[in-house]
C-alpha cells in the first residue's frame, strides 16, 4: 500500500487491526466497506491528528485502462506513535 500522511508519501506493508479498550487487538485479513479499522505499520515519525490517506497499488499485469491506475483505499487520521500496538 501507499501512505501519504501529510506531505510525506511511502511505501509500507500494514498490519490490520480491531481498535479496542484492552492491550489487545485482533488482527483483521482484509479492509471491509465502513468498518474502523487501526493501520500499524512501520514509517517515518509523525504526530496525532495528521490526514493520511492509503491507496492500493496498480495491477502491472492489467491493461491500460482504469485497472492500472492507483486507487484510493481508505482515508483517516493518525491515531498514535506506539511501537508496541
């Protein structure tokens, strides 16, 4: 996936998962439509309240056409800096 969280963009593997009271928190496969979701991966420091928006990368194997262009995927905000979700 591709992060762009305020005026950074890269490139991160995420982990998704339930955002609960406890320390604990189950891990989801995929992104469902509507649902909330926490995002952790690891990436540049940032800080609370920044904009950040993930996009699924393009299909190289498609062919031209809509099918090969990046799409967004979720949009949000940052929830925390904390190494140990």
């Amino acid at each position: 996936m591709k992060t762009r969280a305020g005026l950074r963009t890269f490139s991160a593997k995420a982990v998704l998962s339930q955002n609960g009271r406890a320390d604990k928190h189950k891990m989801e496969r995929f992104m469902r439509a509507g649902d909330y979701m926490i995002v952790s991966c690891y990436g540049p420091i940032m800080y609370p309240q920044l904009p950040v928006l993930l996009f699924k990368a393009a299909d190289p194997q498609a062919p031209l056409g809509p099918a090969r262009r990046t799409r967004l995927a979720a949009v949000g905000s940052l929830h925390s800096a904390n190494p140990d979700r």
